[in-house]
C-alpha cells in the first residue's frame, strides 16, 4: 500500500472515533461489556476483571509452551530416539501435525470463551442426553493434565536448579531425588503465593519474560553455530545420521518416541480459552493466541535443535553426562562454564515463569468445574477472593496435588511418566470435543469470528487421527524389558484418574451432574444485553463493530 493510500485510511478511521465520541477508555469498556454480554449468552455471569489483551494473552501461552525452555530439558528423547535425525525431525513433524489441533480448538474458544473451555465445549456439542457424560469426561481429563503438567514444570525447573549447583561446583554438589523434590516443593509453594496475585499483573509480566525466552533463544541458535567451530558437524550429519540408543531393535519404533520432545512442549496451549473470562474482546484475541503461540513454539524450537543437532559432536558423549539435564553438558562443551551458566540462570527464570502462567491456567481449570459443581469441594474451589478477583483456594489444590503427583519424581523415569500423564489427559480433552464438532455438533455449531469454514472436517479428521496415536504411542515404556524404577508410570496415572472418575459417574454424579451450571438467569441476560446497548447513547451498534475492528487492527 502507497504512502498516501495509508495516510487515506489511516484519516477514514479518525471520523469513526471521533463521531462515536468515545475515548480508548471508552472503547475498551465497550468492547469488555460485549465480551460480558456473550458470556451471560453462554450462561455465565462475569466474574473476573478483563484484563488481558492480545500481546498478553499470547505471552502467557507461549510463557506456558516455553520454546526455550522445553527444547533444553526435552533433549533426552531425541538423543537417545535418533539422534541428528530425531533432533530435527522429531521436532518438526509433530509440531505440523499439531497445528491441527491448535485450529479446532481456536475454532472452539472463538465461538464460546469460557474459562469452562473444553468441557464446556462438549457439554455444548453432544447430544443432549450424553451432554452431562462428556462434559464430565472431558472436565476431569483436562483437569488432570493440568495438574501433572503444573508438576512437570515444576519438577524440571527443580532439575535446572540442580544441573546448575553441579556446574558451578564443578561436579561438588551432587543433588539426588529427594533434595530435587524439596526444590520442587519450594517452587510450587513460591507458585502458589504468585498465582494468587491479581492476573493483570502477572499478565503484563509475562510479557517481558517472553520477550526474554525468545531473545536468549536466538542468542543461543547462533552462538551454538558459531562457537562450535571445529566440532561442529557437516550438514549431513546433522540432518541424517541416526543413533538408536534406547533399547528398542526397531529403529522406526525408537524415531517415534522422538516424538516426546515437542508433544511435552505442545501442552497447555488451551489456557487462552480458560482465561478469556479475564481477556478483553476474547472470542477474536483467545484463537490468535491459541494458533499465533503454537506455530511461534514450533518454528523457534526446530531453529533451536537444527543449531543443538550442528554443535552436537558426539551423542553418546551427552547421553554419558552426570548432569541431570544433557543440555548442559552440551552449553559447556561449546559455550563455556562461563557462558553456559548465563544461559542456565536465564533458563531456571523462564522456567518459573513458565510454572507461574501454568498455575494461572490450571486453577481457571479448577474453579470452572468447581463452578459447575463437579469435583468433591466445590464450594470452596469456585470461591474468588474479593479483592484480587482470582480464585485463590483453586490455586492452593493445584499446588497440593501437583506436590502429592511429584512423588513420582523418585522414579528414574518420571519425566517419561509426568510427560505421558499431561500429553494424554490434555489430549483427550481436546480432541473429546473436537470429535463432537466433527459429529453431532456438526449442524447445531455457531462459529465465532475466527472460523475454519469448510476445512473444519478435514483438519479434524487429521487432529483426531493424530491423537489417537499419541495416546498409544504414550504408554509404552521408553526401552523395552521395564522395571519398577524404570516402568512408564503414565498408565498407573491415568487409570488412576479415570477409576475413580468413571466410579463416581455411576454410583453418584449421573443422578445429580447435568453440565454446566448457569449462575446468570434468562432475564438478567436480557437486562444485561439491554444494558450494553443503552450504555452511551451516541454509541450505536455499527460504531461499537467499527471500535472493535479499530481495536484488532492496532
């Protein structure tokens, strides 16, 4: 566009503001007041202060996916699952395919933002007689994928900590499981004090904690290229050479298991639904940062393993490592101590950022259901503290039940286990009412504003065959002959959780559950809408269109 088109536009939209006669307060406020009128549409009065916006939003989703901090932990699956090759592709072609995913479900949250999300959508979705069974099924998958994703994150950001006390020692301090665990402790309980803070300000933190993820990302790509030098290896190996060094014969077999990297990393990524109660013009802003934060992770975390892949000399040299964490083996080999103690300080901060913005999320899980009346205290779990509008007691439980999941972390294999757990629970959440969309929803849908049109059917074929398979390829060991120490603890996790949600289901909540509990009546959603329509009488329906537009363009 010329200079003097853009200066056209730019003096077209200056007369909308102006004979709308509205300030950006203003503006704000009316957009915040259609947000709430949709959501008493929906059957919920507000109850939180909308204080997110797009940039935020998206930081907290991408706080949550933490490229840079889930490549250097997530390491040991493609190192010991192909090597080279399970480094680059193991990385990209899971992260492609869980595009489609991220598309349903930003479909999804366009049409109805609630914090309720998922569950909500399937209550939504299916028919009216198994609405009450899907919502259940949905809301306690989901909510259990929180919880050992709150756990998970904890727990190798405890495992940071400690690859850092044995660097900068020089191999002196030596932490085994139970003091890791006591620093996951800490962590979850420092967590637990700042998830109860007011969301916009850990909202606007985010943003500065993203910013730095993905500065010290790219400052690491190319720093892992550069001081290499001599080691570093001929593009060839870097994209092709294949070590298998997990146990498994089948070297097809092993290149999936790859796979645990980026699906560990692409987790979480439905918070932008569960807090756009609190996000300002939610049904477009909560898709963008749904598809924006998950093709951003995808993107950024395959530069940074093609960089680790080229400076990476020897596999079997980091597998050796006794450092908990092989990427740090790595960052000394090329950086320096020095350098790689920059770089680890910066991770351990990211990393409790990440856990900060997984707190928020996983007790917006929390209080929605609770709200709904579905799990065993509700009453107390559904309660917002008056004056930082967040509810605080939701936030203490995850905290308590992550500490209570973290007993796994005395197992040699508990990321396999903690990262099995969060994949397959978060994952049947999503994909429960993605099948419903694709189903018995398929003619009663209303799309919102972000919609994926005539292509809804084949990208949730493809999302749906997708998580099929990884909800398989899940719960297999990670070598073959398992021990106790060495079982994948994932299916003990989710049986656990899904015994007891099914025997609750038929002795006690199919007489009592029926989905989601509307706390606004018929008639006060109509005063409301009647409300927003009379608040400024020189603001007419088309000028608030024009404001929102205004809004999304700037």
């Amino acid at each position: 566009m010329s200079s003097n088109e853009t200066q056209t536009a730019v003096t077209r939209r200056k007369p909308d503001a102006e004979e709308a006669g509205l300030d950006d307060h203003d503006s704000l406020s009316t957009i915040r007041h259609a947000d709430d009128v949709l959501l008493a549409k929906l059957g919920y009065r507000s109850e939180f202060k909308r204080q997110i916006s797009l940039i935020e939003s998206t930081a907290i989703v991408l706080s949550i996916l933490a490229p840079l901090e889930s490549v250097t932990v997530t390491l040991p699956f493609p190192l010991a699952s192909g090597g080279h090759v399970g480094m680059v592709f193991g990385w990209i072609i899971p992260c492609m395919l869980t595009m489609s995913v991220a598309a349903c479900m930003a479909e999804l949250t366009s049409a109805m933002p609630t914090s309720g999300g998922l569950y909500y959508f399937s209550a939504r979705l299916a028919p009216r007689r198994w609405a009450p069974l899907a919502c259940w099924i949905t809301g306690w998958a989901n909510v259990t994928g929180q919880i050992a994703l709150m756990c998970s994150s904890d727990y190798l950001t405890a495992q940071m900590i400690v690859t850092a006390l044995n660097a900068g020692s020089d191999g002196a301090i030596k932490l085994g499981l139970g003091p890791t665990y006591g620093i996951m402790l800490a962590l979850l309980v420092s967590h637990g004090i700042v998830c109860s803070f007011k969301t916009g300000i850990l909202a606007r933190l985010n943003v500065y904690y993203v910013i730095l993820n993905l500065v010290t990302l790219i400052a690491l790509s190319v720093a892992l290229l550069v001081c290499s030098g001599d080691q570093r290896v001929s593009a060839k190996t870097a994209f092709t050479k294949f070590d298998n060094n997990t146990g498994w014969s089948n070297n097809g077999w092993a290149f999936l298991l790859a796979f645990y990297a980026p699906m560990w990393t692409m987790v979480g990524y439905d918070s932008a639904a569960h807090l756009s109660e609190e996000t300002t013009g939610a049904a477009r802003v909560a898709p963008i940062a749904i598809v924006g934060a998950v093709a951003s992770t995808s993107i950024l975390g395959w530069l940074l393993y093609i960089s680790i892949s080229f400076a990476t000399a020897s596999v079997p040299h980091l597998l050796a490592t006794d450092f908990t964490i092989p990427a740090g083996q790595l960052y000394i080999d090329v950086l320096g101590k020095p350098g790689m103690l920059v770089v680890w300080s910066i991770l351990i901060f990211v990393g409790y950022a990440c856990g900060a913005a997984q707190g928020v999320d996983a007790s917006r899980v929390i209080f929605a259901f609770s709200r709904d009346n579905a799990l065993p205290g509700s009453k107390w779990w559904k309660r917002v503290h008056p004056r930082t509008r967040t509810p605080i007691h939701a936030v203490w439980l995850v905290m308590v039940l992550a500490a209570i999941l973290g007993l796994l972390s005395f197992s040699d294999n508990a990321l396999t286990s903690l990262a099995g757990a969060s994949v397959i629970a978060l994952y049947t959440s999503y994909i429960t009412p993605i099948i419903l969309r694709l189903t018995s929803g398929r003619r009663t849908f209303e799309p919102g504003p972000f919609s994926l049109g005539k292509w809804h059917m084949p990208v949730g074929i493809v999302a749906v065959t997708w998580t099929a398979f990884l909800i398989v390829l899940f719960v297999f060991p990670s070598g073959p002959h398992p021990t106790a120490e060495t079982m994948n603890y994932t299916v003990v996790v989710i049986m656990a959780v899904f015994t007891f949600a099914s025997l609750s289901w038929i002795f006690s909540a199919r007489t009592w559950f029926k989905g989601p509990v509307r706390t606004i009546g018929q008639g006060e959603e109509a005063h409301e809408d009647s409300e927003k329509l009379d608040e400024k009488d020189q603001t007419s329906v088309h000028e608030r269109e024009v404001l929102s537009r205004m809004m999304l363009s700037a």
